[in-house]
C-alpha cells in the first residue's frame, strides 16, 4: 500500500485553466473521495493520478516514487470506470483473469487472485457467465475484482455507481466500504454524489471551478463549512440562504433581511460586529429549522407560507416562502401542514452559519 501526494497540480487544456494548485496527502489505506459539480476538475485529476491525461505542472508521487513520466502500467494502480468496460465475449473468469494474464502470470496464481476476489464480491457463481448474462451491479462487481486481482498500491475509482439504479447504489455503497476495510487499500474516488461523499469518505475534497475548496471529514465539512459554495453543496436537502443587514439595535446585533428581523444571541453576535452595516449571507438547515407556536415575541422566529409539502415519511419537507425568499424545513412527520398555511418557523441558534456577502467565506 501507499499514500499519494499531489504537491501543485495544474491541467491546462488549451485556454482552459482545469485543475488549478492542488495541493492534497492522501495517507496510507485511506479512502479520500473528490466530489463537486460537473466540470470542477475532479475527473481530471483522477486522471492524471492515473497517467490517463498529462501533467502541465507539478509533481505526483505514488509512495516515494514521482510517477508524472511512468506510463499507467507502472505506476501499480488499478482503476474502476464509470462504464464497465467488460470484454463481452469473455467470461467473467476470463475478464478478471485478463490482466494478469497480459502481466504474465503463472496460471496458478492467477486462479487464486480471481476465485479470492470472487469470493470477496460474492460472484462465485458467475465465474463461468458472460457480461450479457449479469445485472448492472454484477457487472460492476466484475469491475471491481479485475481491479481487486491486481493487488495495487492505489484504487482509483471514477464515478463508478453512476450507471445503477438508487437501490442498487446504495448497496454497492456499502459493498466498496466493506471492500476497503477489507483489503486496506489507499483509495481515491470521484463522484458528483455528495451522499456517496458523505459515506464513504474518510476526508472529503470539495471541488469547484478546478480549485479545492475545503479538504476534512464528512462531519466538518457538514457543522463547519469553508464557505457558502461548501455549504450549499454538503448536506440533503441543501443549506437555507438569506442575504441579511447587520444591525446594532441598543446594543443587541441584528440580523435583518427580507421577512426576518433576528436578534442574534451574545455568542453569534460577535462574531458579526465587524459586519454591522453591511451585508452578510445567512445559512441554516432545513433540520434546523422548527415550527414554533410564538407570536412573534421569539428573537429567532419569523413567519413563513408553506408553498409545497412533501411527505417523505420519516420527515416532511416544507418548502416556505419567508417574504421574497424561498426555504425549506425539514419537520417531524406528524406535522400537520396545508399549502398556503401561514406559520412561524424558528432557527436553532447554535446551527447558524453566516459568509462574508463578497468573499461567501465563512464568517
């Protein structure tokens, strides 16, 4: 096994800046996840991790050794596709076996590493089917053993799960975490699932526009996000905004924006007298939010239309409209809420988050 050090990474595609300083240590048998929107770099990194795309700048290390200039069969990797690239008139034996094969092998070996694997996978009884004859996620598992018999330093993973059903992505989920705690392997894995993020990381590198925007464990990057682009991409459903004034009314900081007048308490408050007078974005969490029987006196309550309900059963989603903005509320399911009800919601003081209204970093 391995760590992985990318030390100044850049890709330039002609005019197009596409992986700008990354800078990320991968440790030894952890699993790291690059997650982000389409066209945030992700990918592209992965790649040239790979040897799949050139290097315009920096350095990659695999162990101890630099790998820009080593071709992908010798920088002991093994990688898992998007699609399955399944050789179709080959069974499933034969397309697990292939690679050692090519690498000469001898037989014995070879027979061991795959019937290890399938036993792994739990796709013994498929050893002798081809590809047509298997289901999405059997055809994935085939996937994974040709990578698993290679016995590599690193696992790359390039959105692997894409092309399954959500059931069946669930369970694959928790198959590569089983996986990996199994065999140990450093492994790095692009989604645009920030759910599959969340599960399978054990540190989560958020991208956006080629740039890394915060490296941490799911949990700190869900309680205490870089900034509002963090925010707003970690965590389902997504982090309530409201652009807000600062105001000092006898002393007390206010938070004031389109529907809200919030008296903020001593603690959050100053972290905001810098901001007095100017404006700020405010984040909350739909499971955050609560319904509260107040008139009005509550400094953290503000009224809001229910505009859509959706019962997901363990919890009901209400999506609100607080003066011109839109919100949602993640409630109890006993909740009895109609459209077009008027109600007052209450934030949770301790899971307020406030970004700078120009730099969107968090305050």
């Amino acid at each position: 096994m391995a760590r992985v050090v990318i030390r100044n990474l850049n890709k330039m595609f002609n005019e197009v800046h596409a992986v700008k300083d990354v800078n990320l240590e991968i440790h030894d048998r952890e699993f790291v996840v690059l997650v982000g929107p389409s066209g945030c770099g992700k990918t592209t990194t992965l790649r040239m991790v790979a040897g799949l795309e050139s290097i315009t700048s920096g350095e990659i290390l695999i162990g101890e050794t630099i790998v820009n200039e080593l071709p992908p069969m010798d920088r002991d990797i093994a990688m898992v596709f998007q699609n399955y690239a399944l050789y179709p008139h080959m069974s499933v034996y034969d397309n697990m076996a292939f690679g050692l094969k090519m690498r000469k092998f001898a037989r014995v070996e070879i027979d061991r590493r795959v019937r290890e694997a399938a036993d792994i996978l739990g796709i013994e009884d498929y050893l002798a089917r081809k590809p047509r004859q298997l289901s999405g996620g059997q055809r994935q598992r085939v996937a994974l053993g040709r990578a698993i018999v290679r016995h590599p330093q690193v696992f790359l993973f390039d959105e692997p799960l894409s092309n399954l059903d959500a059931m069946l992505r669930a369970q694959m989920r928790v198959e590569i975490k089983k996986i990996h705690d199994r065999l140990g392997t450093t492994a790095i894995y692009v989604t645009h699932d920030q759910v599959e993020a969340m599960t399978l990381g054990d540190r989560v590198v958020v991208m956006k526009d080629g740039i890394v925007q915060q490296v941490g464990d799911p949990l700190e990057l869900y309680n205490a996000p870089a900034n509002r682009f963090v925010a707003g991409f970690i965590g389902s459903p997504a982090m309530n905004f409201a652009k807000v004034g600062v105001a000092e009314d006898g002393g007390t900081i206010c938070a004031v924006g389109n529907g809200m007048r919030l008296k903020l308490p001593p603690q959050i408050a100053e972290r905001l007298r810098a901001y007095v007078g100017d404006e700020v974005t405010l984040g909350i969490r739909p499971e955050d939010l609560y319904l509260t029987s107040g008139d009005g006196a509550d400094d953290l309550s503000f009224a809001a239309v229910v505009e859509v309900v959706e019962r997901l059963g363990s919890q009901i989603l209400l999506d609100v409209k607080v003066g011109s903005d839109a919100m949602v509320a993640a409630v109890e399911p006993t909740v009895q809420a109609k459209v077009r009800e008027h109600l007052r919601l209450r934030l949770n003081a301790e899971r307020l988050h406030f970004f700078d209204g120009r730099s969107e970093i968090a305050i």
